[in-house]
C-alpha cells in the first residue's frame, strides 16, 4: 500500500497553482483549478516532457512541448499530438491539508 503525501497546506495552494509531488517516485503535478485539486502524472505521454508550468484552461492542462492537452479530472488526451491519457492520482482534503494517492 502507497502512503499518501503531503502537497501543502489548503490555504498555502491558491486557484491556479501547480505543484510537484512524488508518489512511489513518481513525479505527480497536482493542479488547483476552480477550486478542486487535481493531480495527474508529470509526464506527457507524447514524448515524455513535463506538465508542470502548462497553461490550465476548460478544464484541460496543456503540455507546453508540443500543445497537447489533457483532462485534469480523468487525464484524457484531448487534443493531439497526445493519444494516451496521462494517468491520474486522487486528491485529498483533511484539515486543511491537500494529500495525493495512488487510486
Ligand atoms: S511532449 Fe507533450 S505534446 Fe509532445
């Protein structure tokens, strides 16, 4: 079983921030968009660039490589040159602090 692992504090994470976090040494970017925390893995699956720092918009996180983009809530590829989705990770608020897990 994977541990969770603290991304930060609830009020230390503002609308629109992009944090990295590693779950089992993997690099997860977890994004606050409209106030939900979302977290997928911090590799595009077209040819590996990170997502972190990619504009966020309708919901979608762009891969500043190529301009791929991807479905914060299920890590659908929804634009090309992306196929695959990215995989996702569940985020958890308790206390005021934001926690990410394997699903
Ligand atoms: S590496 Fe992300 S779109 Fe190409």
């Amino acid at each position: 079983m994977s541990e969770r692992v603290r991304v930060g504090a609830e009020a230390e994470l503002p609308e629109g921030s992009q944090t990295e976090v590693r779950v089992d040494g993997v690099g997860v970017v977890v994004v606050r968009y409209e106030g939900t925390f979302y977290a997928l893995r911090n590799n595009c699956t077209h040819k590996d660039y990170p997502l972190l720092g990619g504009e966020v918009s309708l919901g979608r996180l762009t891969c500043e490589k190529h301009g791929a983009k991807f479905e914060l809530a299920t890590g659908k590829a929804k634009t090309l040159p992306a196929v695959k989705p990215v995989r996702i990770y569940k985020t958890v608020v308790e206390e005021g602090e934001v926690y990410v897990l394997p699903l």
